[in-house]
C-alpha cells in the first residue's frame, strides 16, 4: 500500500455514476496509490453511497496540485456564495 | 517449462475456501492437469483488489508448474468490481493482518489436502500483498517453504504507522522467519523507500536470516504491473520474474 492514509466523511448530496444519479451518503479521501492515474500516489476521492453497494461510486484521482487547487478553490467559492446570500 | 512436444493443460476457476475463523472465502485456483506432484503458491493480491493481474499471475504460476491459490481477501466486506472494493476496503484502513494470516492458512490448508500437491507451499505478493507475504512466512500456523516479497510497503514501520488492522511492523517479526526469502524492489519506489529496504536487510543479516533482495534502478511501485504504463518497467519485470522462477524452482521444486 501503501501508504494507508484514509478517511472517510459523511456527506449529503448527489453523484452520477453509469449514467444514474444516486444520493451520496459518504466521501473517501485517502493519499494513496491511485487505479488509473499515471502517478504513484494520488489524491484520491470516492463519492459513494454504501446503502447502494460498491457499485454506486464516483472516483476521482487527482495530483496533490490539483488536489490543493481544488480545495482553495472550493473554500473561495463558497465564501463568495455566502457572501452573495448575505450569509 | 513446458517442451514443445509435451502435453499441457490447465484448470482454472473461483472456488471457495474456509479462511479465518471457519468463514467461507472465495479464491482463484489455477492448476496444471496432471497427477503432479507439484509444488504449490498462495498469492497474496495488493490494495487495489482481488484484480485481473492476480488472475493472470495465478495462471502464469500454473504454467510454470505450480497449483496456484488466490483468495479474495475483501471476500467478507462484499463484492463489485475489484476497484471498487479496494476503494471501500481502503476508506475503512485495510484489511487486518491477523485475518489476512488466517486466510492464507486456510489455503496453505486446502493447498497441501490436494492430492497431486508435493506439500510444498510458497507464498508470494505485490505491494500490501508483498507485506502480507512476510507476515505469512513469519507467523503461519501451518508454515510454507520460501516466500516472495515483491515492493511489499510497511514492512518497516514506524510507531505512527502502526494500527488496529497493522499493530505491529512486520520487521518486528523477522526473528520467526524461517524460509528462505526473495525480494525485489525498485530504486524509485516511495513505498518501500531504498531506505527502508536497507533497513529490513539490515536486521536479516543481522538474524542470519536466508534471502536475496534485488533493487532495481529505474524502477518504482509496480514495475511488474504491464496495465499500468506509469508503474510498468520491462527490463526489470522481465528480470523479476525470471528470479522468481529461479528462486521457486531450488526452494520448491523437486
């Protein structure tokens, strides 16, 4: 493995996965070896319902670049959307 | 190796085996067709799951004389696609040391009840599996006879490593081994680093333990893995394996 680092998070929402919509019960987030991208480690995301089965996944592979981009750039956009809420 | 004017045939197939604490497993068999005796390999697979690559290397191993056993080491936390359950299984810290210990006992089990087994039994695995593969060549109840770490991660670990499912390095264990071991690993590898290799040969020599380790130059995780072009490192795989048959061959064979 091998680096086992992992956690898992409860979420709300929705995935597409096989052309289906599903509600999300849980994200994966671990710092490990990815199935598909060409790196050794990646950051990977799993988005899965685990009522639904293995099946019901959405993954994701990033490169910790990316992986640290994305997140500011959740963070940033849901500041302005508070902000634009007047929250 | 088969001549080219011997007779050869294989069975291959899921067959199910009783694992850790008498629960039901899936495994993959693969087989040479003949009275035998042969000598026999469990394979440990890595994280990414109870793959194809296993399936492939289940039957390489039968092509080269060995009854081979697989086992579904996610077989309890359900079933999907084999990426799919290494996410699941991944997400909830792994599978735990003593149940994968107990799994593959229950195939060295099944392996040496065949009557066209010689009761020789090696162990060989891939990344965790390559782990694992020590962990079962130091603490199995029933033993085996040579084992093959392949860039087996964690084998040297640190106090913040350690965990429910992995409470103690398998390092620790190296006192118990008493089969020879080979291990094959890549210079560019993160896990295990060159570093930490140097250090389980260490405590080897140290134990006067029987081995052979071979660090390959430009080759990283998984230079065996010819699906995953990133990983894959032809001359060293094409290398690996000829030292794996090498290596089975003066410890099983005969």
């Amino acid at each position: 493995m091998c680096t086992m680092i992992a956690e898992k998070l409860q979420v709300s929402g929705s995935g597409k996965a096989r052309g289906r919509w599903f509600p999300l019960g849980q994200t994966y987030v671990s710092y490990d070896h990815p199935f598909h991208a060409p790196l050794e480690h990646a950051l990977n995301l799993d988005f899965v319902n685990e009522s639904l089965g293995p099946g019901s996944r959405v993954a994701v592979e990033l490169t910790p670049e990316a992986a640290r981009a994305l997140a500011t750039t959740i963070l940033r956009v849901l500041d302005e959307g508070a902000k634009a809420e007047g929250r | 190796m088969q001549e080219t004017d011997g007779y050869e045939g294989m069975l291959a197939e899921t067959i199910t085996v009783t694992g850790d604490g008498g629960d039901q497993i899936h495994a993959y068999l693969a087989r040479p067709l003949g009275e035998g005796p042969f000598p026999a390999m469990v394979l440990l697979h890595h994280i990414p799951g109870w793959d194809e690559w296993y399936r492939e290397a289940a039957r390489r191993y039968a092509h080269h004389g060995y009854v081979t056993i697989s086992p579904d080491l996610y077989c309890r936390d359900g079933h999907g696609s084999a990426e799919d359950m290494a996410a699941k299984v991944r997400a909830e810290g792994g599978v735990s040391d003593d149940r994968v210990i107990g799994d593959a006992d229950g195939c060295i089990a099944y392996l040496r009840s065949l009557p066209n087994v010689s009761g020789k039994v090696g162990v060989m695995g891939t990344c965790s599996g390559g782990r694992h593969s020590y962990l079962v060549a130091c603490r199995s109840a029933l033993g085996v006879d040579a084992v093959v770490d392949c860039w087996g991660g964690g084998v040297v670990m640190g106090p913040d490593d350690l965990s429910p499912q992995r409470p103690v390095a398998p390092i620790d264990y190296t006192a118990d081994l008493n089969v020879p071991l080979l291990g094959l690993f890549g210079e560019n590898d993160r896990s295990p680093t060159p570093e930490q290799v140097a250090i389980h040969e260490a405590e080897l020599k140290r134990l006067n333990k029987p081995y052979e380790f071979h660090m390959y130059p430009d080759a990283g995780h998984g230079f065996f893995y010819y699906h995953y072009p990133a990983a894959y490192a032809a001359e060293a795989a094409v290398d690996g394996w000829e030292k794996i048959w090498d290596f089975l061959g003066q410890h099983l064979a005969g």
